[in-house]
C-alpha cells in the first residue's frame, strides 16, 4: 500500500532530535526554527520528558475514560495554576482540530445557537466545524459547507459587534495571533470590545491557542497581553511535546452533562505524563521567560535587515514577511544553511522554534539567515 499523498515533502528523513537541534539519516544536523510546527516547546527528547514518558509506557499507557485517572486532575490542576486559571475545568482530547470541535459544540449547547463568527485568515483545523470556521475554502468539503460561519476582517470591531448584536450568534473564535494567516495579532481594543460584546448578549468568546499558546507568546496565553479572559481557550501542540493531545480550558458557567462530549483516547495516562513533563520543565526552565526574551531579541534584529517588508510576532512566534514569493529563500535556509522553518501563504517565513531556543542559537540562526539574503 502506498501513502495517501496530500503533503509536498522536502526528501529529508528526519532521525533524531535533541534540543532546538535535528539530524538526517546521513548525519545532517539542523537548526529547528519550526519546532516540527510549533509542536515541539521544551525541545527534542528532553532527558525528563523521555524519563516521564518511558516510565509511563512501562506502567501504564492507556486505561480509558470509564475510571478515575489521577494524571488528568493532576494535569488539570497544575496547568490552571500555570495560567492564571485555576476556576476553569479542563476537557482533553487529542488534537487541535478536536479542541476548537468540541469548544464550539459546547459552545452550541450552552446557548442554543448556531452562527458563529471567524476571522478573515483564520486556520482552526480540519475537522467538521473546525473547517467549516477556518477561512479557506480549498479545504472546505461540500459537506463541511454548512453555512454557520460569518467571516470577518481581524480588528475591525465595528463589524464584529454589528453582528454579535443581532443576538444571534453561538460563538466568536479568535486566534489572538494568526499562525497559518501569517503572523497577524489581534488588538488589545478589539478583544476587550469582543469581550463586552459577547457578554452583552451571551455569546460565547473562544481563544485558538492551539499555536500562539502555551508560552510561545512570551506569556503562557497570547489572549493575556491583550486584558481579557475567553470563556473557553483550545490548546494542542506544545502541550505534549509532540505526543498527540488536545485540550479546553472551560469557564465555570458551563455545567458538565455525562455523556455529550467524550473521547476513548483523549487525555490517556501516556499523554498525560508527557503533558505533566512539559509543565514540569517549562516552569523549571523559564521556558516562556525565554521566548520573551528570545524572541524580543530576534525580532529587534530581524527589524533591522534589508528586504524584509515586515516583521511581526510576539515572543518565539515571528512572521517575516517579503514583497515576493519566499520559496528560494526558504530553500536555500534548508539545503545550505541547514535550517527549518515554516511558511505562511507564499510571501511570510514564520519562525516556530521549540521555547528553549538560546541566545547563541539566535544569534546562529541570524547569521545563516543573513548569508541567504546576502
Ligand atoms: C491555530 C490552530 N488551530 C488549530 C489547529 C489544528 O490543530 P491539529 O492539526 O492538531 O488538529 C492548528 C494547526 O496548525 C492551528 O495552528
């Protein structure tokens, strides 16, 4: 049987990882500026992830969701102190899409409605809603096409608040900063009006963390340099380091009911200790003290090279974006300077590293990037 072939390959096999560092079958080592798509936070097989990870599997991998598992309390409890949302309950699941399915189904149940609101440019994932509320319609199926969502530009509060008015609509989802639309933040006077609106008429304020959260922003959640509290945030990809795992920070006014939202693997004892390891060095590390200053630095520096039209992004989530196609620069970055890094639309590099990115490989990743543009 041969793949299903939907992703355009670079032909590098990727081997072996450690730290914000990645090597080839021949031995090739490479700069991770893309963290495997924001996935990777604490870096490549850190030695207490490996060690958590590994005594979990050799005790217990999976038991289901029909008996108490007192890794998710545990989990639960220790990343609502992290946050700042210790009032809040936790559902997990396995993915990103599955995260921002299940908040907008609860969403749904909880007031009834059916309109939701999303950004112009937003990505939200591939699942049913989740799709249907991402803002590309190459990758919207006939029967994702429901009709639900309202597409609206980012910032534009006016025209989000003419349409939360109308009493209506089930729920706002927002990414406070927009990976795949290419690095573009929200503001602080557009979320706080977003958050006025929505409690005027009871519609229901969803964050997409999924890439901007988890510390990547320089604070744990991107939404908190703006001064407002979501109903519900959606979290996936660093969460467990590249173990598949999803979750939903869930307001207190939502009341649980058994049975209508569930999962068989989501939030099994394996993910569990991987998502536990990654809070665990997170907080020993200062990983999100990191990307702040890491990324401060890098988007001082990157300001000040010619060619580049703009560069935007907060902490260790940068987009840099050029007045032509980037895909030679991108090219040559990996196949002569050995270094990954992502891509949004065809003109934005988006820099994704694992939070644990040093100054000196800033400074290394900045010396590279000059000899391409050079
Ligand atoms: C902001 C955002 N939301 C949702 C998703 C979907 O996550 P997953 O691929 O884990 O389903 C992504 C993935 O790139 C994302 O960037």
């Amino acid at each position: 049987m041969k793949l299903f072939d939907v992703y355009p390959l670079f032909d590098i096999n990727i081997v072996k990882g450690k730290g914000c560092r990645v090597w080839d079958e021949q031995g090739t080592e490479y700069l991770d500026l893309y963290g495997g798509h924001a996935v990777i936070s604490i870096g490549h097989a850190h030695p207490h992830y490996v060690e958590m990870v590994s005594k979990q599997v050799a005790t217990l991998g999976f038991y289901s969701n029909s008996v108490i598992n007192k890794l998710q309390r545990q989990l639960a409890e220790r990343l609502g102190k992290a946050c700042g949302y210790e009032d809040y309950q936790f559902f997990l699941i396995n993915s990103g899409a599955e995260a921002n399915e299940n908040a907008l189904k609860l969403a749904s149940f909880y007031n009834g409605r059916t309109r939701v609101l999303s950004a112009e440019k937003a990505f939200h994932g591939r699942t049913s809603l989740a799709v249907e509320v991402t803002n590309n319609p190459k990758i919207i199926a006939p029967i994702n096409d429901n009709g639900h969502v309202t597409y609206l530009p980012l910032n534009d509060l006016e025209a989000w608040t003419r349409e939360i008015a109308k009493g209506d609509v089930c729920a706002v989802i927002v990414e406070c900063i927009q990976g795949v639309g290419g690095i573009r933040m929200a503001t602080a006077e557009f979320m706080q009006g977003l958050r006025k609106a929505c409690d005027e008429t009871n519609t229901v304020l969803i964050c997409d963390e999924i890439q901007c959260g988890y510390g990547r922003s320089g604070k744990f959640f991107a939404h908190q340099h703006l001064g407002v509290r979501p109903d519900m945030i959606t979290v996936a990809k660093g969460i467990g380091n590249g173990f598949p795992m999803g979750g939903v920070l869930i307001a207190p006014k939502f009341t649980p009911v058994y049975g209508q939202l569930g999962t068989t693997f989501g939030g099994n004892h394996l993910a569990c200790s991987a998502a536990l390891a990654v809070l665990d060095v997170v907080e020993q590390e200062g990983l999100t003290e990191n990307a702040a200053k890491v990324g401060a630095y890098l988007l001082k520096e990157l300001k000040l090279l010619p060619g580049i039209k703009e560069v935007r992004g907060e902490g260790l989530m940068i987009g840099m974006e050029f007045d032509a196609p980037i895909k030679d620069i991108r090219l040559k970055l990996l196949k002569e300077q050995h270094v990954f890094t992502g891509v949004s639309g065809t003109n934005v590099i988006r820099l994704l590293p694992p939070l644990c990115l040093s100054m000196d490989e800033a400074d290394e990743f900045l010396l590279r990037f000059k000899k391409v543009l050079a």
